[in-house]
C-alpha cells in the first residue's frame, strides 16, 4: 500500500503545481480584463471604442482558465454585444460561454448562452435554430425552478411562434408566461405578454378574448405608470382599435385610434406607430363613408412609411388608397394603386403582403380578375402548407430535445456507474502493480549488472561508428580537393598557357585553335557546375519549386478544360524572400479558384497573373463566366476558404463579380509574415 501512497501523493502535487504554473502567466490578462470590464461602464465610449475593448476582453477571457469569475466575465461581455448590437460576436462569445458552462455544468450561464444564442438566430430570421435554443433554455429554467428567466424564455418562444404562424403553439407560451409572473413584481414583462396574447387572440379571430388582454395590459400600464418614454398606451389603443376594424366596429376603432394620437410625441419619437394610427384611423372613416380628410391621411401615412422603408406598411396604405379611389369611381388610380402595392410585396418577398394586393386587384382590376384570383388560391394553398410544415417542424423539434435529454439523463447513470466500476478496477488494478513491482524489483537487480555491462558495447561500438564516420567524411572531402585541384585546376593552366601562347596570332590556325580551347572551357565548366550541383541540389530545388508548381497547375487546366486559359508569371519576383506559408496559401487559392471557374462560372477565358513587388505578391484569377452576387451573405465553402486563408496570411481579398459579367478576384499578399498590432484606444 505504500506504493499506492506514492502515487496519489504525486499525481496530487503534479495538479497542484499545473494549476500554479497555469496561473503565473495569467495573472497580467486577469488585471488587463478587470480594466476593460471597468473601463466598459463609460457610458461616454463611443460604439468603435467600446467594440474595440470588447474584442480585446473576449480574446483574452476565452483562454483563460474555466473558472467561474471567467464565465461571469463572458457573461457580461455577450450582454455588452447585445447592447451594441454585434450580432456576430454574439453568437461566437455565446458558443463559448455554452462550451464552457457545459463542462463547467454551470446552468446559469449556460441559460444565459443558450438564450443569447437564440437571440441571434431570432434576429437573424432562422427560426427553428432560435425556437430549438429557447426550448434547451426553457427546459434548463424549469429544471432548476428560475421562474423569471422561465417566464422570459417562454415570451420570446412565443414570439418565434408566433412569427412563423404557429398560433396555437405561441398562445400555449405566452399562457404559461402568465401564470408564472401574475405575482411578479416586473410589471413591464406582464405587459408585454398581455399584448403579445391580445395579438395571438386577434389573429386566431378570438377578438373579444384579444380586447380583453388589451384592456388587461392597459390597466397595469396606468395602475404603474409604465407609459412614459415607450408609448405603451399608444400601442395598446392601436391594437385595440385594429380588433375593432376587424368586428367591423368602427366607431369604437375610431374612439381608440384617437386615444392613441393623443401622445403628440409619437410623431418624432416614434413616426411608424404614429403612421399606423393615423392610416388605420383613416381606414375606420372610410368605411363609415367619412371622407373629410381622405386621400389626405392616406398619402401622409405613406409619406411616413416611404421614409421608413418599410414594404408592408406601405403595400397597407397603397390598397387603403386603391380602395378610396374605387369607390369613388376613379378606376385607374384604383388600379394604379394595387398594381404598386402587388409590385412592392413580390419584390419583398412578403406572402401575407401578396395576398392583400392580389385580392385587391382581383376586385379593381375586372378584366384580369380571374387571374389574380388563381393566383391567390396559388399562393394561399402554398403558405398554408409551408405554416403546416414549420409546425411540424417545431414539433419535431421539441420532440428530438425531449429524447436528447431524456438519452442525456440514461448517459449519466451509465457514467456513474462507469466510473464505480473504474474506480473499483483502478484499486484492483494498483494493488496488483504492487506485487508486480515488488517481483519487478528483485528481477532489475539480477539484469543490473548486465545493463551495464550492454551499455558499455554500445558505447564503445557507437565511439567506433563515429571515427567510421569522420574518416569517410575526410576521404570525400579529400577527393573532392584532388579532383578540383588535379582534374579542374591543372586543365584550366594549360589551357591559360595556350591561350596566351595564341594571343599575339591572327591566323585562321590560331582562331580554329583557340575556338577548340573555349570548348574545352565549356567542358571545365560543366564539371565544376557537376560538383556544385551535387553539393548544392536541395537549395536548388526548393528555390524553384513553387514557380515550377504553379506552371504544372497552370498547364494541366489549359490541357483538362475547355476554357481558354492565359497565364504570366513576374520572373523579378525574389520567391526566396517570399514565406513559405505565404506560398502554400498563395497556390491553395490559386488552385481553389480555378476549380470554382471549373464547376460554376461556365467560363470561355481565364486569365491568371502573378506578380509583385518589394512588399507584396498578387494574384489576380478573372474569368468571363456566369457571374456571381457578391453581397448575399452565404458564400460557398470554396470561396469562405479563399477569404479565411487570405485573412490567414494578413492579406487583402477583392471580389467584384455581377450575373453574366464574369468574375475577378485580385489577391494582395505580404512578402513576409508580420503580427497583427491593434491599437486600442
């Protein structure tokens, strides 16, 4: 057993003394992070300054050491990414924070990553990633019975629900939000969820139910004065007055669309709310054939929403004012109107938009009616079935977590009983390592001498190999010192005395002699470049084999494709100077270019050209294919590569390209690999 003493003791001091050693260097980033963290609470920053610091504090925080000030500190990093709005390093400090806590199995934070994570992909539009991150959330708070944060994941699943049309299951949410805040005292988190199910009620044509949490969120934003700076009031009397529209009770829409246009500061602070009451207020007077102040309300609601740019407010007012128009017999303003409104909602590419002006046109627009009708049955049918679809999905969704945790909970009891069964094998395991050691012990002092003994051979065999060695190396460079000195040398002197023997000559003899002795020259010189081409073969080979590389690679696209391949090499570029990792990156995109050309572009003509300069190197790959948009935000694999590895090698990347124009990349490169210096402020 005191072996088994030895062993715990040391495997405990060598932690003990990783854990220190691991410390010392982080001792300076644990200071620089506190500084940032601090510095960070200006409010004066400037956005720049503030993503600058930001960038520094994640660099430094995502190495150190997994510990639980570290992911607090992370923590309040990705909240500060939320407030300025960078969405991208939202979601890559999330993933960290997620990593960490996971191994850490720190729920707190990991809630804090998984919602944030979500955040992102709501923000982005990716819904079933945002609802699949909300419902990790959401199982992770009611697990550990945080209602608050319970209760705020459920409002922004429901949100996500709702948004893909999953009515039903973003009622579900927001009920269940309710319930757990009813005695909280955050009064602003039950508001929105009271208008979050007034508008789920109003689209499942529940309005009576809809007026009541309208009325309900209204009340508690009076009893608490939650109205001032954030308009509440007037959101909730437009909501209200938008259900109202809907039972075709127009007076009482009227009464609330005024209530709401009574905060005269919504015009400056909040013009797209007051655009939809003073265009829904204009629509209720309409219907009640009150047209004192029509088309006037209409065109300035539109007036505000063009300056929004947003499309389906304004497709909204531009059928408000096909309607007007139409009944007041002005067919080709009524027309006009629809046309413009079913124009904006295709080019946005917004279905619920679509149907609105395709059922307008259907009822301005007599002789294409049918058309438009069929058309809207067209896209009715297809957005039914997609809203079907992404139910489906989300419930598979929530189905395949409940397995994942359900496999995760199974996987824990077999690791814990792994880990007796380990533990009880690792102690049946050392003490058998003991009666083997001991046997072991007497056997090494048997073979002791013996070692020894083999130990010498080798040397004395390892001292002779030497001498071996040493003596051939003398023998070659000793034949390298006669043939230079007998062969090369010797024959050099007589041809020295001949030529000056025949320098005074002027005879056809003399030159037909001295033309003999310039060959013989060349003779010599061949075998001196013979012997300094041995001895110096694997320089050579390196300096030229990039460029030689690059012309196989160029070569063997002009003999495989059909397109028309035009290539030139600067021959003044010192490609010894040049790094290596620079070259390597420099062929990788070269070959991964003429491979997209190869797949997408349908190129006839290629043009390559490598040149440079005392700095840089640059490669430029255009062709005359098929073009590509390059402001989508997805980009293929090959293309990401060519970014990453330019951006690798601290280079610049230029991609123009436009559809049926061809594309060009040009590449500029460092000669030499520098670090990256940023300066914060």
């Amino acid at each position: 057993m005191k072996y088994l003493f030895y062993i715990l003791l040391f495997i405990s001091y060598s932690c003990n003394k990783r854990e220190k050693s691991d410390n010392i260097p982080r001792k300076k980033n644990n200071q620089d992070l506190e500084i940032i963290l601090s510095t960070l609470k200006n409010n004066k920053l400037t956005t720049y300054k503030k993503k600058a610091l930001l960038d520094k504090a994640f660099d430094i925080s995502k190495s150190q050491a997994n510990t639980k000030k570290n992911r607090d500190n992370i923590s309040s990093i990705i909240f500060e990414y939320f407030y300025i709005n960078d969405f991208e390093y939202l979601r890559t400090s999330s993933n960290t924070l997620i990593e960490k806590s996971s191994k850490a199995k720190d729920s707190v934070n990991l809630g804090i990553g998984f919602r944030f994570k979500a955040y992102y992909y709501k923000n982005e539009r990716i819904f079933d990633s945002s609802f699949y991150y909300y419902s990790k959330a959401e199982k992770l708070y009611f697990k550990t019975k945080d209602n608050l944060n319970y209760a705020n994941v459920l409002l922004n699943k429901g949100n996500v629900l709702y948004n893909t049309g999953d009515y039903l299951g973003a009622e579900l949410a927001f009920r269940t939000a309710l319930n757990i805040l009813r005695n909280s005292t955050d009064k602003t988190k039950i508001y929105e969820v009271l208008n979050s199910l007034g508008n789920v009620s109003d689209e499942l044509k529940d309005h009576d139910k809809a007026i009541y949490y309208y009325n309900e969120a209204l009340n508690i934003v009076n009893e608490y004065n939650l109205n001032e700076n954030t308009h509440r009031k007037s959101i909730l009397y437009n909501n209200l007055g938008y259900t109202y529209q809907n039972l075709n009770n127009h007076k009482q829409a009227i009464i609330n669309f005024k209530n709401g246009l009574k905060d005269k500061e919504i015009r400056n602070s909040f013009p797209e709310l007051y655009a939809n009451l003073t265009d829904n207020l204009a629509y209720s007077n309409f219907k009640i054939r009150n047209y004192k102040e029509l088309p006037k309300k209409f065109f300035e609601a539109l007036k505000i929403r063009d300056s929004i740019k947003t499309a389906s407010p304004i497709v909204l007012s531009q059928i408000h004012l096909s309607e007007f128009y139409f009944i007041q017999r002005d067919t080709l303003k009524s027309q006009k109107f629809a046309k413009l409104a079913y124009n904006l909602s295709t080019q946005s590419k917004t279905p619920s938009a679509v149907l609105l002006s395709l059922q307008q046109l259907s009822n301005v627009d007599r002789k294409n009616s049918s058309n438009y009708t069929r058309k809207y049955i067209t896209l009715s049918d297809s957005l039914q079935l997609a809203e079907r679809k992404s139910r489906d999905r989300f419930n598979r969704i929530k189905l395949e977590t409940d397995e994942i945790i359900q496999e995760k909970d199974d996987l824990v009891e077999k690791n814990r009983t792994l880990l007796y069964v380990f533990v009880v094998s690792f102690i049946v395991v050392v003490l058998l390592f003991v009666v083997r050691a001991q046997r072991a012990r007497t056997r090494e002092l048997l073979y002791k001498q013996a070692q020894q003994k083999a130990n010498e051979d080798i040397y004395n065999l390892m001292m002779s190999q030497q001498a071996i060695i040493d003596e051939s190396r003398n023998k070659e460079k000793k034949r390298l010192a006669q043939d230079l000195h007998d062969g090369v040398l010797g024959r050099m002197f007589g041809l020295r005395l001949n030529l000056d023997s025949l320098n005074s000559n002027t005879d056809t003899e003399s030159a037909q002699r001295r033309l003999e002795l310039l060959n013989e020259l060349k003779t010599i010189e061949q075998d001196i470049r013979e012997i300094s081409h041995d001895l110096n073969r694997e320089k050579q080979v390196l300096i030229n084999n990039f460029v030689s590389i690059v012309h196989n690679l160029l070569e063997e696209q002009k003999t495989s494709h059909e397109a028309n391949l035009n290539y030139s090499i600067d021959n003044d570029v010192v490609w010894d100077k040049v790094a290596n990792a620079i070259k390597i990156n420099m062929y990788r995109i070269l070959q991964e270019g003429l491979q997209n050309i190869n797949k997408y572009a349908n190129a006839k003509n290629i043009s390559v050209e490598i040149k440079g300069d005392k700095e840089n190197v640059y490669l430029k790959i255009q062709d005359d294919g098929i073009g590509f948009d390059v402001t989508r935000k997805s980009k293929g694999i090959g293309m990401q590569n060519m970014i990453s590895r330019t951006h690798d090698c601290l280079g610049i990347i230029d991609i123009s390209s436009k559809k049926n124009e061809g594309t060009k990349i040009v590449i500029t490169l460092p000669i030499e690999s520098k670090q990256l210096i940023v300066e914060h402020e």
